[in-house]
C-alpha cells in the first residue's frame, strides 16, 4: 500500500486540516479524499510523496477546453 497526504484548503488558501492514509491506489486515494472532505473547505489536494496526484477544484480545469478541436 502507497502512503497519501489529504490537505484541506480554506477558501482563503490556509491550511484547514491534513490527514496521512495508506491506500491501495491513486484511485483509493481520490475516493478517500471526497469521503474525507470537511464541509467547510473549498479545496483540496492529494499527494504521494512530493507528487500531487488528484486536487479539487483542478486549477486548469477549463483552461485546456479552448484547446479541444470539436
């Protein structure tokens, strides 16, 4: 199992609160961290190690539809 850092954003950008879990997968880790989401923040972000591997709101979540050939 692969160790993942949870961190919880305020809407001002401050830390709300972190959480340290073993999951099995990115995939785990992406569930854990909606079921885990305080009500409170707006934002988080999943990491593995120094990798960020999942965050919500994605910061680029539109920015690449422009791009897109319909």
């Amino acid at each position: 199992m692969q160790s993942f850092e949870f961190c919880y954003l305020n809407a001002d950008g401050s830390l709300a609160a972190t959480v340290a879990a073993c999951c099995a997968n990115e995939r785990q880790a992406k569930i854990f961290a909606h079921a885990m989401k305080l009500s409170d923040t707006t934002h988080f972000e999943v990491w593995m190690g120094e990798k960020l591997v999942y965050e919500r709101p994605e910061r680029f979540e539109d920015s690449h539809r422009d791009d897109l050939d319909y």
